[in-house]
C-alpha cells in the first residue's frame, strides 16, 4: 500500500479505507478555492496537492500497485462530498479516477510507469471517429483530435480513443467483423493541447482539445475499455463496465450540487423576508412545502441510487454477468438522481431570490456548474427510453 493508505478491518472486496472521511477534511478548503478554481480554470496546484496527500487520485487504483481499489459506492460517496465544496475539482477528480480504471487492463509494469508518481493525472475525452491509430510494427502511428478533456490542465498522461486501421486506411476488424477500437496512452506533453474552454459551468475543468498527428504509440501503452482479453486485474471493481462508473460519479456529482444549494437555501430562508412579508421564508407555507419536496427528491434518488449501485457491486463481488433489469435500473437510477437534483438547483436558487444572483454567494456557480453537468448524456431524458425498453423485453442495444 502507499504510504498513508492505511487500512480498516474489512472483506477482500469491501474498501479497507474510508475515503468519504478523506475527502470530507479537505472539502472546506476546496469550498474555500471555489473561486480561485473558477479564475485560473484549473484546480489550483495547492488544491491539487491536498487531493494527491489524501491519495484520492489512487482511490480506484489495483492495490497491487499500492492503489486504493476502493467500491464504487465510494467513489459516489466521494464525488458527492467534493462536489458540495466545489463541482469543477469533483469533475475532474471523478474523470481522472475514471480514466484510472485503464489500469486494470495493463501489464503491471506499464501501469507503475503511468501511475508511480503519486500526483499522477491521466485525462482523455470521448471517442472521435475521425481519430485514426494505424497498425505499424511494435504498435500504432497515432492521428487525431479529441474534445473535453477535463482535468489535462493538471494531468501527467492523456489517452485517445482510436480506430484501428490498416496502413492502406481499412478499419482492422474483430471475429465478429466490427472494427476495433483502442485508446492510446501517452505523456500530456506529447499531445497539442487547445484553450477552447470557454463555457457557462465548469469552468474549472480546463476539458479542452487536444490532438497528436503520427505519434508512435507501442501496443503495451494501449487498452480499451471493458475488453476481457486486455483485463489483468481480476478484482470485482474492474468488471464494472467503464461508461456506468462514470455515470455512477457524474450522478454523485449532481446530488452534491443538489444538497449544497438546498443546504444554503434553508440558512438564507431563517432571516431573509420577502418584499411585503412580515416574516422569514421559512414561516412561508410555500417555501415549506417546498424545502419538503426537495428533501424527498434528493434523498428518495440518492436511497435508489445506493441500491442499484450496491447491488451492481454484489453482483461483482460474486463474479456474476449484470442482468439486463438491473443494468436498466442502474440506469434509471443515475439518470434520475441527476435530474432530481439539478430540479433541486433550480428550486433552491429561485427560492433564494436576489441572494442567489451574486457571484460571492452561495448559489449563482453552483447553478451555472448543475445545468453544465446535467448537459452530459447520462442525465439525458433519452436513457429512460432504452432503460424501458429493457425492462419491456426489448433490446435496447449497448445503451444500458
């Protein structure tokens, strides 16, 4: 284990760390850095190395390369106590440990090469189509342009989803005759990096472009995601498909968003009044019935969200293939929470009134940071359509 990972009494598959109460100690002073996070649309360095001594960059390492392999109900756990405090450095928290999964599909020596230094970062942003990895000897040449590549600003390695091809331009295919596809990893400083980040939310993510052009990329520093052949780590946490332990983080992220603004709100209501009230908010009805909606949104989404997510770990643990119900209403689940908390946002900063307008206040990044979140595809209303579809019998294809 590294240094400072100390371990707690608990199963092979249970996490021997408690990496809420870690990401709780260092929560106010990433609420305290807000600002400071948004101006330079990066995590401060300061910040940055608080979250590396807490090793909440390792959380999702293999613990044979002294990682935390924590569940991934810790992982929700923690993007939900980091996005309280400030949602652009829980973005990029979550999508570095995302990336991070790649480790369990590289030969150990490879993964200790990428992952040793214990502020390393990897970054990479959504497949391309146009992204091109040609077949040479030893490994690929590498071509393409990537998009939302949050958290490179701070990041030490950065991968791109390639298509496979033939040096003549035709895609290689699989035995089922479906084009393959790679991600290549490789040192951010070989990539071209691109300020395009300028957006309404998250601005403290840096998720701009990059792009490499005939870069040699050898085939032990390339993997892809949820591929058999590739996984060497045998623990439950690296048979979690890749795109729903994002979504598992991303709905975290939300419900932590959500409760910081309900929270806010409720200190805002116990002495603002009203223009022509004689009383605080919280004496109001409306208010009332709304602060209990709100409560019940957020804490009934976030109770399904823990079952599903627990019982997709059971199913891990025991080594079992993830039914097709219950891959739907995991789905149902992180797309729900998202949504119920970004409904949450919305009430809150309406209810505050002007308070929620300032930008030193409570409210105005953190509603600016929930609709930016809430733009990603898993909290698009399309997900229940292909959930349904699966728990009607239909098959709704991969987008489960």
């Amino acid at each position: 284990m590294d240094q400072g990972l100390k371990e707690k009494p608990g199963t092979s598959v249970a996490s021997p760390i408690d990496w809420v109460a870690r990401a709780r100690a260092i929560a106010p002073e990433i609420e305290s850095a807000g600002s400071r996070t948004e101006s330079e649309r990066a995590v401060p360095l300061d910040i940055m190395d608080r979250i590396h001594e807490a090793g909440l960059f390792r959380m999702l390492l293999p613990r044979s390369i002294g990682g935390g392999e924590g569940t991934p109900l810790d992982f929700m756990e923690v993007m939900e106590v980091v996005a309280s405090a400030d949602a652009s450095t829980a973005w990029c928290l979550g999508q570095g440990l995302g990336c991070s999964l790649v480790a369990g599909f590289l030969d150990p020596a490879i993964t200790r090469e990428i992952f040793g230094d214990a502020k390393a970062v990897m970054a990479w942003g959504p497949t391309n189509s146009t992204a091109k990895a040609t077949k040479v000897d030893g490994g690929y040449k590498v071509s393409g342009k990537w998009r939302f590549a949050s958290g490179s600003r701070r990041a030490t390695w950065i991968g791109g989803h390639c298509l496979v091809v033939q040096p003549d331009g035709s895609p290689v295919l699989n035995k089922a005759g479906k084009p393959i596809s790679r991600t290549m990893l490789f040192p951010i400083g070989k990539a071209k990096m691109t300020d395009v980040w300028d957006v309404i939310g998250l601005r403290g993510t840096g998720s701009d472009d990059y792009e490499v052009q005939d870069l040699f990329v050898p085939e032990a520093y390339t993997s892809w995601r949820d591929s058999e052949p590739d996984r060497r780590e045998r623990g439950p946490l690296y048979s979690i498909p890749l795109l729903t332990a994002y979504g598992m983080g991303f709905a975290g992220i939300a419900l932590g968003i959500g409760r910081a603004m309900l929270e806010h709100f409720k200190v805002v209501a116990e002495k603002k009044v009203a223009g022509g009230a004689n009383a605080p908010l919280r004496e109001n009805a409306v208010i009332q019935s709304g602060v209990g909606q709100c409560e019940g949104k957020l804490r009934s989404s976030r109770a399904f969200l823990v079952e599903m997510i627990g019982k997709t770990w059971e199913s891990a643990c025991r080594g079992e293939p993830y039914p097709m119900e219950q891959r739907a209403l995991l789905r149902i689940a992180i797309t729900g929470a998202m949504n119920q908390a970004r409904e949450v946002a919305d009430w809150a900063y309406q209810a505050a009134g002007t308070n929620a307008i300032f930008e030193k206040g409570p409210f105005e990044r953190r509603f600016r940071d929930m609709h930016t979140v809430a733009q990603q595809g898993q909290a698009h209303l399309s997900n229940f359509e292909f959930a349904g579809k699966a728990l009607l019998g239909i098959d709704p294809g991969h987008r489960v």
